[in-house]
C-alpha cells in the first residue's frame, strides 16, 4: 500500500490534513471516507487497509475540529463555524478524487456524524448524488439513543446562535464504541480522540438528521445502511425509519449485538466483507 498525507486548504482557507491511500495493484474504485465526532483518519487504518488490499484507492480527511491538526491547537477541537463547511469540505476532497482519479468510480463511506453529513451531501442537492455510485452508511448520527431533555436542546440551540466557541464535553459513553475494551482503549486514550463539541454544531448536527429522515425517499444511489441492534450512542429506531421510509435502493443490515462501531466491534470481520462485498458487486 501507498499513503501519503497532505495538508490541503478549504474554499474558506481553513486547512485540513486529507490521507490518501493507494493499493500497489491497479485500482478498481476510490473509496472517500467520512469519519465521526471525536475520530480522526487514523482511527480507519484498519477498514482502509481491508479496502486497499480488496483493490479501492481511499481517501479520508480529519474533519474540523477533528484529527492531528485539531490536536496541536485544542482550542480549534470540536468546532466549526457552520454544519454546512463539512458537506463543503467533503465536495471539495470530491473534487480531488475527480482530478487524481477521473476514470474510476467513487463511493461514499460515512460512520455516525460523518454518516449524517454523508447522507445531507447526498440529499441536500440530489445532483451530489451523480458524484458518487454507491454509499455505505454505517450507524449514522440521525437521532441520539438518549438525547438531552428538549429544554437543554433549545437552549444549546440559543447558545450556538451567539458563538460557534462554546463548547462542552459531550460525556459519551466510550464503553459503548465497541465490545471490544482493547480497541475501545487504543482509539479514545491516543491523544488525538476528544470528546468536546460547540453547541452550535451539536444543534446543527441534530437538525441535519432530522432533515436526512425528512428526505430519505429521494436517495437514488444504491446504498447500504449498517445499524448496531445494541448501538447505545445512535439510535437504532431512527436508522431503522430511515431505511423503511428509503425504498428500493436501500438495503439495511442489522447486526445482534452490533455496537455503534462496527468496523471495530466483534462482527468487525463481518461488516467489513459485506462493505467489499457491495462495493465490488456490479448491480445492487
């Protein structure tokens, strides 16, 4: 496998570090991927590396507020100034791929808040979806299992209008990531992972779920959705929803069990060859 790792500038100019990951054989597809709220690129190295033997070029930014960069300057963790500079930022890595690799297919991959912002870049403008041809959403971020009381909601609405710098700890459950303690362990105490979110962008991210359920009759793309029957962080009855409110093009996958990462939970091995799987198959 070939990576490298750049330092690239957004449409505002705000810098983010994209990874790019190549398979020393020749490339069937390109894989962008989008990662969580507290996660940064090195937490895929594992599915990337199950992608990139499998044939797929990836390709993944750490979000704002998120990753290496994010890390080295802790005041800039868990913020952005709009919801809508993340569907940017992942158009703007589209464009790369275009450039890099314009006679390869592309696919989406999105987990929890990237699944959210995965499923709005798809749904806010439709004609996004003629960027990608396939997407696979694992545990998105469309409604909380235990989301705050409404009050605290509108007030974190209230506050997030004021200033996009304040911030809280989110107080997530890190022992419902995965069964697995020792990953678990290995993600959250590496220094880069973080917990802290502005109540601007936590009031943007539950808004853009709800718009994503509101729409999910008009995704075109063939598209298969991963929930966690167990997932203690996501809700499972907003994804199951989602699904039954999709169609045709939609193929939910329920794993028994299934924590809310599921490409690092016990079924890891499971999830991760019927993500091959889908994205090598030629009809849906």
């Amino acid at each position: 496998m070939k990576k490298q790792y750049e330092i690239i500038s957004m449409k505002d100019h705000y810098r983010i570090r994209l990874g790019i990951f190549e398979p020393d054989q020749k490339a069937k597809a390109v894989v962008q991927l989008v990662h969580g709220f507290g996660e940064y690129t090195g937490h895929y190295l594992y599915l990337i590396n199950e992608l990139v033997n499998a044939g797929f070029v990836c390709l993944m930014h750490d979000q704002r507020g998120h990753g290496v960069l994010a890390a080295a300057n802790p005041k800039l963790q868990g913020r952005a100034r709009a919801y809508e500079s993340l569907i940017s930022d992942v158009l703007e890595v589209r464009k790369i791929i275009g450039k890099k690799y314009p006679k390869l297919p592309v696919y989406l991959f999105g987990h929890s808040m990237g699944g959210n912002i995965s499923l709005n870049v798809l749904l806010r403008n439709i004609e996004n979806q003629k960027l990608y041809q396939k997407a696979v959403i694992e545990s998105p971020w469309l409604a909380l299992t235990n989301p705050p009381a409404v009050p605290l909601q509108r007030l974190a609405g209230f506050l997030g209008k004021i200033s996009p710098k304040i911030r809280v700890r989110t107080g997530l459950k890190v022992e419902a990531i995965s069964h697995r303690n020792d990953l678990v362990d290995l993600v959250t105490k590496d220094g880069i992972y973080h917990e802290l979110l502005s109540l601007r962008l936590f009031s943007q991210i539950m808004e853009a779920g709800r718009f994503a359920q509101s729409q999910a009759g008009n995704l075109k793309i063939p598209t298969l959705l991963f929930c966690g029957e167990s997932d203690q962080i996501c809700s499972p009855v907003a994804i199951r929803l989602f699904a039954n409110n999709a169609g045709k093009n939609l193929e939910l996958i329920e794993i028994a069990d299934g924590y809310h990462a599921l490409h690092l939970d016990t079924e890891a091995e499971n999830f991760i060859e019927r993500t091959k799987d889908f994205f090598l198959k030629e009809n849906f």
